[in-house]
C-alpha cells in the first residue's frame, strides 16, 4: 500500500505534464454556440476556437488554413474524380467523408460553371462563316435560290454577297421569300392565331382539330406571326431556351439515374441512398469533363482532346461500376450496355419533353 500510495504523485504529475503541454482552448466557452469547449473545436458546432480579436498575422494565418481546408479538399476530390472512377463514391459510403469535397456541394459548383462557359464561350463552329465558298458551293446556292422563287436580280445580289471573300464573319444577313408569308414553322400554313382559328370555324365540329393538335397548330400559327421575315431569330431564341431547360433535365433524371442502378444491382447489399451517391459523383465527372472539353474547343490544337475527353465519359462509368459494386469484367459490361440504352431512352423522353415545353412557352 505505501508503494502504492507514493506512485500517485508520480502519475500525477505525468498527467499534469501531458495537459500542460496540450493545446489549450483561448476561450473558455465557444463564441458561436456558447457551449463550454473541450478542444480547440467546438464539439457542438465544429467552429474553431480564435480569439475574439485577431491581429493581422492571426487572420493571414486563419485565412490560408481556412482555404487549404475546404479549397485543397476540392482539389484533391477533383483529382481522383477525374481519374479514379468510383472511387470517392465508395469511399463516401465506406463513411470517409471529411477528407473529399461534398458531393452535393460539388455538384451545385461544377454544374454552374458548365452553363457560365456553355452560354458564355463562342462557338468554335461559327469560324467557318468566314470561309470563301467553292464553286459548286455557289452552284448549289443558286439551285436553292431558284427553288426558293426569288428573282434574277435578289439572286444576283446575294451572289454578290457570298462572292466577297473578305467578308467579315461577324455580318449578318436575312434571305426573305417576298413571294410568301416568309418565316413558316412545321410547315404551317396559317400566318397567325386568327387565320387559324377562321379555318377551324368553317369545318364541321367532327372535322376540327382535338385539343392537343389544336394546341400545337396555334402555337404554330403564333410563332409564324411572331417571327416572320425572321428564322434565324427563331433558331436561336429556341436554341437558348432548350439549354436553359437541359439542366433541370438531367437534374430530374438523377433519381432516375440512381433508381436504375438499384434494379441493376438489386441482389447486391446496397441501400438507394448509396446508389444516389454514386449517381451524384458521375454527374460531378460528367460536368467536370464537360467544363475541360468547353475549353479544349476554343484552342485549335487541342481539338483532339475534346474527343479524348469524351470517349473518357461514356467508358468512365463502366469503370466506375466495376469499382463500385465488384462484379467481373463481364457481369459489369452486360450491365454497363442496359444500363447506358435504358437510361438513354429516359433521357430521350425527358428531351423530348422539354423541347416540347419549350415550343409551347417561347
């Protein structure tokens, strides 16, 4: 008992010892939630213990740490998103989740950068305006012309207009039928929504339009109207809008993406949430890779990696689902093909629908 006795004031001080030379919180509550601290983070809120009042060298020091942090997680995420397929998936659902960028988080940042340089990068095909045409370009300019109904001296002009070999890209010009009602969509024939609607009167109640096919045909006859004399308008307002809608597209399929993988892999020991996961981490790559091929597009030599680039996307998730669930070679393959035709047919109907939606609100 006494050896006993005098060997607690030795173990004593090693514990003294140890908490001394430990990291001391600066502030004996947390400054955000108020709970007592434990650590130099807050175990109810995770904010960092600092002072209250920092120096100039203690908010530099904070500041380069704080971007290291989340900032060299992006990194890294990007790194093996890039180049290790289903492999931050399976580390996400393996419960490893404070060392990689959230997934969610991530997919919000990337899918917005996608579209900033979508609708804000020229388009590398608009170079060709600006090349002379050949001569049997012209030829079958002039057969078109003819088709068209336009006059000897429209078409003389036109001619001249193309014959111009330093013509500036940037100029435009509209080519407008006179003989006609000019712009004319699916081949309508009424030129606005009154011409339509007086058609529909005369015919017998049996012989008029349903709803939908009304719906379609007036909609026609207001485009005509709206955009007459003025097609090219009508291309790119609905090229525009139909983009806008692509996004919210895919985003609407991603459920449908990770469902999909649940009825592929049903036998497998995988919750829903965990295909989720790994359906949102392909989207991740998908519009990361998207983003790199934008920019490979506006340098002519790099042409050849937007083509590498994309045949990297479509092999990408039968990598990924051979590392992710862990069948054979075989197995993964037949899934990867039904997998990549069903979820096509999907994606065609949600194009679809959008197109649709689009011709109906333009």
């Amino acid at each position: 008992m006494d050896e006993l006795g005098k060997s607690f004031p030795a173990a004593e001080a090693m514990v003294d010892a140890e908490q001394n030379g430990a990291k001391r919180p600066v502030n004996e509550n947390c400054l955000n939630c108020g709970i007592k601290l434990q650590d130099i983070y807050c175990h109810h809120c995770g904010q960092k213990d600092l002072p209250t009042r920092q120096t100039l060298g203690e908010l530099l020091t904070n500041f380069i740490s704080s971007f290291w942090s989340y900032e060299g997680k992006f990194f890294i995420t990007t790194k093996y998103l890039l180049t290790k397929p289903g492999f931050l998936a399976t580390e996400y659902n393996a419960g490893k989740r404070e060392s990689y960028y959230h997934p969610a988080r991530m997919y919000v940042f990337i899918s917005f950068v996608f579209f900033l340089l979508f609708f804000s990068l020229p388009d590398s095909s608009s170079d060709d305006v600006s090349k002379p045409m050949s001569e049997a370009d012209l030829k079958e300019l002039n057969a078109g012309l003819n088709e068209a109904g336009l006059n000897s001296a429209s078409q003389d002009s036109i001619k001249r207009l193309f014959a111009n070999q330093e013509k500036d890209s940037t100029n435009q010009f509209v080519i407008e039928n006179k003989g006609n009602s000019g712009f004319s969509f699916t081949g309508s024939q009424y030129k606005n929504e009154q011409s339509y609607d007086s058609a529909q009167k005369v015919l017998p109640i049996e012989k008029r339009d349903g709803w939908l096919e009304r719906k379609l045909n007036t909609r026609a006859a207001q485009l005509n109207e709206r955009y007459k004399g003025k097609s090219g308008s009508f291309g790119s307002d609905f090229k525009e809008a139909f983009f806008n809608n692509f996004s919210k597209v895919l985003f609407y399929l991603l459920p449908i993406f990770a469902l999909l993988l649940k009825l592929f892999y049903v036998r497998r020991d995988f919750f829903y949430s965990e295909h989720l996961v790994f359906s949102i981490y392909y989207y991740n790559f998908f519009y990361l890779a998207a983003c790199f091929s934008l920019l490979a597009n506006q340098v002519p030599w790099l042409e050849w990696l937007s083509n590498v680039i994309g045949f990297w996307i479509f092999f990408y998730l039968l990598f990924a689902m051979k590392r992710m669930y862990k069948q054979s070679w075989i197995k993964t393959s037949v899934k990867f093909a039904l997998f990549s035709f069903v979820f096509m047919f999907f994606l065609s109907v949600g194009l679809g629908i959008s197109a649709l939606t689009v011709f109906l609100i333009i």
